[in-house]
C-alpha cells in the first residue's frame, strides 16, 4: 500500500513539476479591436461616424495594467486624426465625386500589447445620388424579366417525356419476348 501512495506522490509532483515549468507563450497580453461606421454608403458632402473601440486582452490571471495607454490612427481620404483611450470616435465629412467611389477608412492602434489595424470601405455616391431598386426606374414597373417558364419548353418538355416514356415501355416488350 507504501508503494501505490509512494507512486501516486510521485506522479503528482511530477505533473505540477511539468505544469510549472511550462513555458510563458501564452502569458503576453493581445490588443485587440473592432472598427465601426454609422454608414458604409454616404452621399458627397455628408458626414458619416467611425468608432474604433480596443481593449488588451491578458492570457494569465494576473490582469491588465492599469495605464495601459491605447493610441489610435484613423484616416479617411487622406485626413489623419490621431487620439487615445479604449474608445475613439471621429466624424468624418465625404468629399465630392463625379461617380460612385470606394474609399478605404482605416483605423489603427497600438499599444505595449501590440497593434491591430481595421479597414471599412466607404462608399460615396455623387450629387445626391439615390440608389433604387430593379424595376422601379423611371418608367419601368415591376421587377426586371429574369427567366421563366415558356409555354414552347413547357410542351416540348411534356412531349419528350412521353415519348421517352414510350420507348421503354417498347424496349421491355421486346426484352420479355
């Protein structure tokens, strides 16, 4: 009985002997962060809001530090606004354009943690532009003609089916005789 407790002791000491010793890869904090828009499609000269929250992430027990200090980058069509804290919240104004245009917003923050970047293309539509749906431009009603079912393919179909249909039957017949 000396033995099996004298083995289980062993075995003990030596998992938390293991565990203690394990490496520190996961011990370092992550920054992590999210980007996000009011509006992705925006008329020119309208505004439009990016709010960039960020938060560090620790992976042992003992927490974050307090201090942490996060600062941000946010540009948007060549305009850079720079700022700190978790949250960071900037309006930006869409400039004019002739047609529809992408522009990239880009929101970037860093830390003693690390950094992290997040992209979210803006759309900006010219002069008031308003986007409407298929079918429902000036003097069209309804939705577009997609396809569908024609009355020729609908007959040619059934006929093709019977005729098939016959030609096994007949095909049988002559197997059985």
């Amino acid at each position: 009985m000396k033995k099996v407790l004298l083995a289980a002791a062993t075995v003990l000491v030596a998992l938390f002997a293991t565990l203690g010793v394990a490496p520190a890869a996961s011990a370092y904090p992550e920054l992590t962060c999210n980007l996000t828009v009011d509006s992705q499609v925006v008329n020119e000269g309208d505004t439009f809001t990016a709010t960039g929250t960020a938060a560090v992430v620790e992976k042992n027990a003992r927490g974050a530090a307090v201090g942490d200090d996060i600062h941000w980058v946010m540009t948007f069509n060549g305009e850079t606004r720079t700022g700190a804290g978790a949250v960071f919240t900037q309006t930006f104004t869409a400039p004019n354009v002739t047609k529809k245009t992408v522009f990239p917003l880009t929101a970037k923050t860093s830390s003693d943690a690390g950094t992290c970047q997040r992209t979210v293309d803006i759309t900006v539509l010219p002069g008031g532009a308003v986007v409407e749906p298929p079918g429902e431009g000036p003097g069209e009603g309804g939705l577009p003609n997609t396809g569908g079912p024609r009355l020729i393919l609908l007959i040619a179909g059934i006929l093709l089916l019977l005729g098939g249909s016959g030609a096994v039957v007949v095909a049988r017949r002559r197997a059985s005789a």
